[in-house]
C-alpha cells in the first residue's frame, strides 16, 4: 500500500515504513490524550519522537502542520475569548520572524539542527520556565519576532508564547483562545515559508492526514483515558522519557560532527 502511494507522490520515499509510521501514529494519540487530560506540552514530546524517526531537516516543518492542525480546532471552538489585539500585534513581528528564520534554517548542518532541538528540550524539562512579560504592543510584536524566529529551528516554543500573555488579566477561555491563535499564526507562516522553500508537503499529505485523525481521536478519549492515573507519577514519567530523547539527540549530533 505505501509502495502505491509513493507512486502517486503521496508518500516519502526514503522515509516512513509501517513500523515507525504506526509508532507516530501511536505517539500522536498519546500526546494528544495527554494534552487534554493534563494540560503538558504534547508538542515537545511530538517534536522529540519524530526526530527519532525522521532527519531533522523534515521534522520541523512536519512538526509545524501536526500543530498548526490541533491549535487551529482549539482556537475554532473558542473564537470568541480570542484577544485580536494581541493577535495583530503578535502577527506583524511573526512576519520578520519567519522571514528571517527562513535565511538561516535551510544552511545549518543537521548536527547543529539536532544539538540545537536537543538543547531546548533539555531547558524545556529542567530549566526555568519563563516569567510573563510587561504586556504591550511592542512585547507582543517583539515576542512574535523572537518566538516564531525560534520556531523555525525548535519548534514546539508554546511555553515561549505563552510568555507573552497577561494571563493575571484574562479568563481561561481567553488565555486558551489567545494563546492558540498564536500557535496557528506562527505554525502557518511557518509552513508557508517552508513551503516557498521548496519543500514537498504534497508527498506527506496522507502521513498528515493520519496523524491529525488520531490527534483527534486523542483529544476526545484523553481526559476519560487519563484522568485515572496519577498526574505526578506521569509527568516523572514524562521528564524521563524527554530527558533521554534529547540526550540521544546530542549524542547523535556529536557523532555527525565527527564523523564529518
């Protein structure tokens, strides 16, 4: 079956057997789930997968699709709590952002692509989180030059954006709706610069497809599947699985550096 979707370009060649295909599907499921029962970055633990399974150079822009998808259904829903204010703000420095990002990703190595993800796990899971920022218009347009920038080499920078909210002064509906806003914006321009790039989202169409299906289906059956297990005892869990998925990355780094 994968043989004849590659040959109607629906599929990538050299990448995405049944196994690892299923895994991710898998993978999707569980974040998904997790994300709705727990309220944890599913899209780092996603972004962490996918680099096991695919060259870096294909994970970030995949990456971007998955997420744009499930934030887009998070911001449709709640549309109405959603700070347009912030939004404009926000989208005009995610422009330069993406603009700027775009010069420098296609010409980095995949060591330093890959030391670069590993890093920012690392920080996402042991570091400090980062502190709300003075909300204005020049933090929200700074903000978005920065954090869809970083997007374009990290991918999954949610706790970044959410930095940026006056969350103190919003509702949950509001922070939630915001919030996924920003995702959508800064995942589409991401996908849009890839795209203008050259790079072939046609052939993962259905691979894409597959995933937002059970990202879905995570969705749904995630606080009724989850709920029933202890949150601290998962996200131990959690911090142990990231933990040695980013410390592969960098060893894997290393051993394309020099090996080169």
């Amino acid at each position: 079956m994968l043989a004849d979707l590659q040959q109607l370009g629906l599929w990538p060649e050299l990448f995405l057997d049944l196994s690892s295909t299923s895994l991710l599907l898998m993978t999707s499921l569980f974040t998904s789930a997790m994300t709705a029962a727990f309220g944890i970055g599913g899209g780092v633990i996603m972004l962490a997968a996918l680099v096991n399974f695919l060259p870096v150079a294909y994970v970030i822009p995949i990456h971007g699709v998955i997420q744009a998808s499930s934030n887009i259904s998070r911001a449709a829903l709640l549309r109405t709590f959603i700070d347009w204010n912030i939004i404009r703000y926000y989208f005009l420095g995610a422009v330069i952002g993406a603009l700027i990002g775009g010069q420098f990703v296609v010409a980095l190595p995949e060591s330093v692509l890959l030391s670069i993800v590993g890093l920012f796990i690392l920080y996402v899971v042991w570091g400090p989180k980062p502190k709300q920022l003075k909300a204005n218009r020049y933090t929200y347009t700074i903000g978005g030059i920065w954090v869809t920038f970083s997007t374009m080499f990290i991918g999954a920078t949610g706790p970044l954006a959410m930095a940026l909210l006056p969350r103190k002064q919003m509702q949950s509906q509001q922070v939630s709706a915001t919030h996924g806003t920003l995702m959508v914006v800064q995942h589409g321009l991401k996908i849009i610069i890839f795209s203008a790039l050259g790079f072939a989202f046609k052939e993962w169409a259905v691979f894409l497809l597959m995933m937002l299906v059970t990202g879905f289906i995570g969705t749904y059956f995630g606080k009724s599947l989850l709920h029933r297990l202890p949150q601290a005892f998962f996200q131990k869990g959690v911090t142990v699985i990231l933990t040695l998925l980013a410390l592969k990355m960098l060893f894997d780094a290393g051993n394309i550096y020099f090996a080169s």
